[in-house]
C-alpha cells in the first residue's frame, strides 16, 4: 500500500473519531473548528512525514498534534476564557479542559453520542446521511457528492444548513434520556439503514465508494452493540440484513466493472465470514419479542445466501414478503413480493397481480413483465422500456445485456 493511501485509509478511520471526541468536549457548535483542526493536523502529518517519514505510532502523533492545535486555536481566539470556561465547572483544572481525552472508551461514547445528535428529528434525512458520512465516518465532499451525484456545493449547503440546526436545537452530545431512547434508536437504526442502501443500490460507478459506504453503515451499527440500551434485537436484526447483503458485494462486479447477475455470481466470492457473522446476528435478532421491518428483510437476504432454487427457498420468501407488506407497504416491496410469487407459484400465478400493480415509471416493473412472457418481440419492448427509465450504468448493463441474449 503506498504512502497515500496509507494517509486516507488512517484520515477516514481517525477523523471521525477525533472530530467526535472535541466536539463532545467543547460543544457541537465548535463542529466546524473541530473539522478545520482535525484537517489541519493530517495537512501537517502529510507534510512532516513526507520529510521524515511516517512515525512508529501515528495515530498517537497525530492525537499530540491536534492537542496542540487546539490549545493555540483556543489561547489565540480566546474562545476557551470567553465561552468555554463558563459552561465547565469551577473545580475542574483549566489544563485537564484543554486536553481532549482520545481514551478509547471517551471515542466510542463521543461516537455514539455523535450519532444520536446526527440523527436528530430536527434535521432533515438527507443532511442526516450527509452529515453522518462526513463526520462519523470521514468521507471528503468530493466523495459524498460523488455518492449522491451532485454538486460539492450542494453537499456543503446541506451540510452547513444541518450545523446550524444542531445549533439552533442547541443538541448537546450526550446519550438521550430513557424515555425518548426508543423513538431516537428508530431514527438512527432508519438512517444506518439508508446509508447502507446509498452504498448498495447507488447510481455511481465508483466500486470502492459503494463497498466503503456499505462497510461504514456496517460499522455505525456494530457500534450501536457496545452500549447496553441500543444492543437490542432489532439492531441485531439490521446488522444481519446488512450482513448478508454486504456479504456479496465483490461477487456482484467483474473485473471489467460489468454487472453480475445474481444467478451468475460465483459463490466463491461471496465473503463468508460477513455470512458467519450475519448467521450470527440473526439469531441473537430472534430473541425478542418485537417483530420490525429489519427482522423480515434479514431473514429474506438469508434465504439469498442460498444460491439453489427450492421450492422451500421462495414459499419462505413470498411468506416474509407479505409479512412485510403487513408492516410497511411500498411499492418495491410489492414489486418484489410479485418476484417472489412467479418464482414460487409460476408465471401464470404472478402476471395478473403485476399488471395490477401499473408502475409504468419503475424500471423493474418492466423487467419483471418480460421476465414473466414469453413473447419475444414483447420482451424487447418491456425490456427497452426498462432500460430507457434505469438510471445508474449498472442497471442499464443489466438490462443491455438481456436484450443481448434475446438476440
């Protein structure tokens, strides 16, 4: 691994962690003044070790850099005497308040009360996500807008409109009270959910951001484990949906970025240590009472890691489908029950319903049409119908090569 990509992989991995922490121990409305330092401090490691070399502990370097920093940034703006020093006890030393505490324990709490502050009601979705990525788990600008495909500047309005709510709510990071814990779990479980997806269905063609995404929603829910109130069977159930997912990622691109189809991957790529782990999860998911949306879709992504048609393997999915339904109706989770129907009971079974359903503007509504005639020249239209309202090159490869094998 070459000295650059040494300093990114170290960036994404301890930014987050040393954003959360100075922010915990100064406020979140100095978020953006803990970002410029942490940037900062990589913008000097980058420059001295790439004179001298990178040091035998580097994360201690640059925890002792930061440090630093932070005592000249606070002595020369006199933040630390005029806002600071009020809002903290008296008997506290004023040089144990200016060293941030980068113990393992104060991250991961800093961490996990970031999340909870991230994802608070008052902001909306998508600078939830925005914020997430940027601050808990160290993606730059230019890789955000890449995952959302837009503009840098969009991303930095989105992400400075979220600051200014986090301090408008005056949002303190800390862990919520008991009462309000299950509602604030919902939300952030939903926004690990659509991080992961951003990851897993997202419309760039960029590989290494897809799988960095999916890893880092994955990670974001491991750390809801490690605090006894949010260890509960639902996150469970999330991270092994995630599990199963995240565990057929390299088997869905071939070495020439071209598309796999589920029924052509080679089981041989699938990671089977992430299949272990979601096995794993799953059944620690079973142990409550609660049955939620995360629960169904883990247990339909484990039938998938059963690569052979049975008759068993699609009657248990079209079973947990209509479970799903029951929960929490949409329009892809029907679409997807159709599939599981025509697998189960036959094309015959599923046409009727499919074309109940009209969703002329899906894409996979289309696909799913051809998939169930026989009709050749049919099966061209639908298939040229999909292909016109699919919208990342991975899907339009897809679809181009099922008109391909009609040919």
């Amino acid at each position: 691994m070459g000295y650059n990509e040494s300093l990114k992989q170290l960036f994404q991995k301890e930014f987050a962690k040393m954003v959360a922490v100075i922010s915990k121990k100064y406020g979140l409305q100095n978020i953006t003044l803990a970002e410029d330092i942490i940037s900062e401090t990589f913008l000097t490691a980058a420059e001295y070790w790439g004179m001298n070399g990178m040091p035998d502990n580097p994360t201690a370097w640059l925890y002792a850099v930061a440090r630093q920093k932070l005592a000249y940034q606070f002595r020369r703006q006199s933040i630390y005497n005029s806002k600071v020093l009020p809002a903290i006890k008296p008997e506290e030393e004023a040089e144990e308040m200016q060293t941030p505490d980068f113990s393992p324990e104060q991250i991961r709490d800093s961490q996990l009360q970031m999340l909870f502050a991230i994802c608070n009601p008052a902001i909306a979705s998508e600078s939830q996500i925005g914020l997430a990525l940027r601050i808990l788990c160290g993606f730059g600008i230019d890789e955000i807008a890449e995952a959302f495909l837009t503009s840098k500047d969009t991303i930095n309005k989105r992400l400075y409109r979220a600051k200014e709510k986090l301090r408008e709510e005056k949002v303190d990071l800390a862990f919520p009270d008991p009462a309000v814990l299950p509602a604030r779990l919902q939300t952030v479980l939903r926004i690990i959910y659509l991080l992961f997806n951003e990851g897993y269905y997202s419309q760039t063609q960029n590989e290494i951001l897809r799988k960095e995404l999916c890893i880092e929603a994955l990670r974001l829910g491991l750390m809801l484990t490690e605090y006894a109130p949010t260890n509960l069977p639902e996150t469970h159930a999330l991270i092994a949906l995630m599990c199963f997912n995240a565990s057929r990622l390299d088997a869905r691109i071939s070495s020439d970025t071209s598309a796999i189809l589920y029924e052509e991957q080679d089981e041989d790529l699938w990671d089977k240590q992430l299949i272990r782990q979601g096995i794993r999860y799953l059944g620690s998911a079973t142990t409550g009472s609660e049955l939620t949306t995360y629960h169904l879709e883990a247990r339909i992504a484990s039938w998938h890691i059963q690569k052979e048609d049975t008759p068993e393997k699609w009657n248990s999915i079209l079973w947990l489908y209509d479970q799903l339904l029951l929960l929490s109706y949409s329009h892809s989770i029907a679409l997807n029950r159709l599939y599981a129907l025509y697998k189960a009971k036959g094309k015959a079974a599923a046409l009727p319903e499919v074309l109940a359903l009209n969703m002329e503007n899906n894409h996979f509504y289309w696909l799913l049409l051809a998939e169930l005639h026989h009709n050749e020249p049919l099966q061209r239209s639908y298939y040229e119908k999909a292909l016109r309202l699919a919208k990342s090159g991975i899907e339009q490869q897809v679809i181009s090569k099922k008109i391909d094998q009609l040919s």
